[in-house]
C-alpha cells in the first residue's frame, strides 16, 4: 500500500522551508488551521475536499479542528519572514 494512500502514515522526517513556493504557501495554510499538510487534513476531515483558486492553486478555504474556517485570499500570505517557520514532512 502507498504511503500516500495509507490512513496511518506519520512523517520520517521534517525540514523547514527554505524559499517561498506554492507548496511552501499551501503548507503554510494548512498549518495556521491546525493541521501538518494536506495529506492530515484529508485524514482528519475524512476525506473532505479541497477547496483551492483556480488561477494560483492556492487552499482557498480551510475547517479547524473546532469546526471554524479560514478564508485565504488568491494571493500569497506566507510572507518572507514567515517561511522559515513552515515545516515539511516527508514520508
């Protein structure tokens, strides 16, 4: 079975970002909301889907653990100061 599909996986590692990219941003949404990545929001959520902006692939919105939501603009958030502090795990 695929780590990707595996509703068990944990990370064997984590590094922190080093540069803004569209992975660097969504991850940096979904870790404000409570979460370590897509793959643990999908657990979580069981299974919810995504909502991204079509134009930049950006996570448009996000449910929290107590069941509020983040909103996220089309534009990027995670500002340069704030990209050493998202994590990235590999599994």
């Amino acid at each position: 079975m695929s780590c990707a599909i595996d509703n068990n996986s944990k990370p064997k590692s984590m590094s922190r970002a080093k540069g803004w990219t569209t992975e660097v941003e969504n991850l940096f949404r979904f870790q404000q909301a409570g979460y370590r990545d897509e793959l643990e929001y999908i657990q979580v959520k069981q299974g919810a889907l995504i909502d991204k902006w079509p134009e930049t692939g950006f996570v448009k919105k996000l449910q929290r653990r107590d069941n509020t939501f983040y909103y996220y603009s089309r534009k990027r958030e995670c500002l340069d100061r704030d990209v050493q502090k998202v994590k990235v795990y590999a599994y």
